[in-house]
C-alpha cells in the first residue's frame, strides 16, 4: 500500500483512519440532521450557526491543551479519553430539547475533539518516517473526508427508517468499538509493541528523538514563533472548510430547495472530491519530496497552489445560480482545499518533531478559531439577505490571502531543540 509493507505501522495508519472517519461522521451528523431538528426545536439560521461555532470556542482551547498532553502523555491514552467524550456527546446530542441544550452538548464535543488530530499526528511522527508523513497525513484525513461524504446519506437513511435522534445513538455505538480497539492494539513507543519486527523499525524514526513523552516542559515561545505561519494560512483554509462541514446540506436544502435525499446526494459528492483531494495531496507531496529532497517544495508550494486552486473554482458560484455548474465548482473548491491537508499537516512533524503535538495542535487551532467565526457569519448574512452565495465572497478572498502567506512558511528549518535527558 503506497510503499507500506503489512505490519503494525500500517495497521496504526488503518486505526487513525478509522478514526478520522468517525470523527467526522460525528461531526457533520449534526448539520445532516439540521433540517428536522431546527424544525423541532424552533431554531433560526444565526442560532444554528451559533450551535454550530459552539464546538469551535472549547475546540481551539483543547487543540493547545491536547497537543500538549499528547506530547506529555502520550497519544494512547489521549485518544482514549477523547474518544469516550465524543461518544458520550453523540448519544447526547439525540437527546437535546432546546437551543440552549444543544449549545452545551457541542461545546463538550469541541473538548473531546479538540486533543484528536494532534494527538494523531504525535502518533504519526513516532510511527512514520519522513518520506512518507505526507501520504500518511494525506489518508488520514481523506477517511475524514469520506466520513464528511457517507454521513449525509446515512444520517438520512437512519432518519427516514428510525428518527434523527436515533441517527445519533447508532454513530455512537459505532465510534465506542474504535475505542476499544485503540486501546487495546496501539503503543506510543513502537519498539514495544508485541507485533513489532526489525523490519519495522528501520523504516520508523528512534522514539527517543522524535518524542517530548515525560520530559518537562515544552518551549511554547520557540513553537508559536515558527508555527505562526501555518497557523495563519490554515485560518485562512479553514474559514471555507468550516463552511462546507456545517452547512452544506443546508446549504443545498434551502438555497436550492432540494429535497432530503437530493440533499444527501449532493453532499456526498462533494465530500467524496475531498477525500480524493486529501490523498492525492499527500501523493504529491511525498513524490516531490523524494525526486528533490526539498522539504520546501514538497509542502510550502503545494500548499500555495491547492489554495489558488479552490480560490479559482469558488469564483463561478458567485455569478451564476445553474445547479450543475455550482455543483462542479464547490466539488472542485473542495478538492483544492483537501489537497492542502497532507502537506501543511507534515509541516508540524518536520519542524518541531519533539514537539508535534503542541505544533500541531497550535496549527489547527487557526482552523478551529475560523470554525468559531464563519459558520455565525454565514447564518447571519443567510438571515439579512436571504442570499446562500453572498457568505462565499469573503471565503475566496481569504484563500487568495493564505495563498500568499505561504511564502512564510519555512518548513526546512527544523527547531534546533536539545534531547532529553535519558
């Protein structure tokens, strides 16, 4: 598979993909079902964008806090407590009455998602080497985005056969036997796992280097200062990711007034040129890397050209209201956007691989604050103008703008940071 022999690398790569997909199945469930709960619980387009930014103000906070103790800890057992929080707030969220119930479920998620992505990037970093951390971010995230695609359909069809909020307690049923299995199969060392061969371990990196796991403190002032760049660029990323995560099925629903399983439909096609995105990105990625050896190339400039990409493909929705071509264009969007992902989320583990973790964890906080703001903004335009395509102006020039910043990204300056002591 893509140069991985069969063995516990490539089954951890297989557990964090899995878990990707259920994360963000658990994730857009809620704008899937949407439609009926807001109908239900008598909410506008501003209260569930409101609902929907709640998961993004404890996501950011828990991005800081859970990279650092991922790197502290370990992943294994932050994965562990993660997991059961999200599983909790799914069966809870099929439980809500009111706004304000609601509000409170999705900013308990926030927490246990927050730790989830760098937590899987400290594992990653201990588990691959560099030539392949592109790839492995890359399908990674693509099972996200497939999470992203299956979960319109399926939320629909759990809502037509049973009811939204059964739709909820299936999903979390489903993501508790990943828990189990995460903490029973995967160590943070791989030289002490039952299953490890020599084999194995020369092609993964000497846990000692590349892990901060019991040291004592991390230098937060060196990480944010060669961090700030990603951070911003994700930003600038994640203000129309965010967009497509939380409203798209609305989106479809009421700005083309489609029916529930047209809605579905559309959703999956979209989401599933994402998950193509993502692992093409990471394929380019890692072939630049191997044919140059330059770190720069391989992420900075495909990052650049994935933001141009999805800048040029926003630009037909703002001028015209044809289905087909709105269609093309957000699938096309979308794409670009995910062949940003294996890339910029290797730039952590290349810079700061003690360290990936926190790195990690700041970087997608750029996302995460963009997750507070957009989806509100998007609500609220939605609710002043009745205009679906207006919210999609700023998000094109956010992207030319994080397209430009990505000249400073400096991602072949690794932190010259001491080992710690045996």
């Amino acid at each position: 598979m893509f140069g991985f022999r069969r063995g516990p690398p490539l089954n951890v790569l297989v557990l964090l993909s899995a878990m990707s997909f259920l994360l963000y199945v658990d994730r857009v469930n809620l704008s899937t079902a949407a439609g009926p709960m807001m109908k239900e619980l008598g909410m506008t387009n501003t209260q569930l964008g409101i609902a929907f930014s709640a998961f993004g103000y404890s996501y950011v906070v828990f991005q800081l806090v859970g990279g650092w103790f991922a790197d502290r800890f370990g992943s294994r057992i932050t994965l562990l407590i993660c997991g059961m929080t999200w599983v909790a707030t799914t069966f809870a969220t099929g439980l809500v009455g009111s706004f304000a119930a609601l509000f409170a479920v999705r900013l308990v998620l926030g927490m246990g998602e927050g730790a989830t992505l760098p937590a899987s990037a400290r594992a990653l970093t201990n588990w691959m080497p560099i030539h392949k951390r592109g790839f492995a971010q890359g399908i990674a995230h693509s099972a996200s985005r497939l999470g992203n695609a299956v979960t319109p359909p399926l939320v629909v069809f759990l809502m037509l056969t049973l009811s939204w909020r059964a739709s909820f307690y299936v999903l979390g049923a489903i993501t508790a036997v990943w828990v189990a299995a995460w903490w029973l199969y995967f160590r943070d060392d791989p030289r002490t796992h039952k299953n490890i061969t020599p084999a194995d371990l020369a092609d993964v990196p000497d846990f000692r280097l590349v892990s901060a796991k019991g040291t004592d403190s991390v230098p937060w002032g060196a990480v944010i200062a060669r961090m700030a760049p990603t951070m911003f660029v994700y930003f600038c990323y994640g203000w129309t990711s965010w967009l497509f995560f939380t409203w798209l099925p609305v989106f479809f629903l009421h700005g083309y007034h489609m029916d529930l399983k047209s809605t579905a439909m559309f959703s999956f096609g979209v989401f599933f040129s994402g998950v193509v995105g993502d692992t093409v990105g990471g394929l380019i990625s890692d072939f630049v890397m191997r044919r140059t050896g330059n770190v720069e190339a391989a992420r900075r400039n495909v990052i650049m050209g994935s933001l141009l990409g999805a800048f040029v493909c926003l630009l037909p929705i703002l001028f015209s209201a044809n289905v087909s071509l709105m269609f093309m264009s957000l699938s096309g969007a979308f794409f670009f956007l995910e062949l940003t992902i294996g890339p910029i989320w290797a730039v952590p583990m290349d810079v700061a691989p003690r360290y990936a973790g926190t790195a990690s964890g700041l970087m997608n906080a750029g996302s995460a604050v963009a997750g507070i703001i957009s989806p509100v903004v998007f609500g609220f335009i939605i609710d002043a103008t009745g205009n679906w395509t207006l919210p999609f102006v700023g998000s094109a020039c956010l992207l030319l703008v994080g397209a430009i910043s990505t000249i400073w990204i400096k991602p072949q300056r690794q932190m010259a940071l001491p080992v710690a002591a045996e």
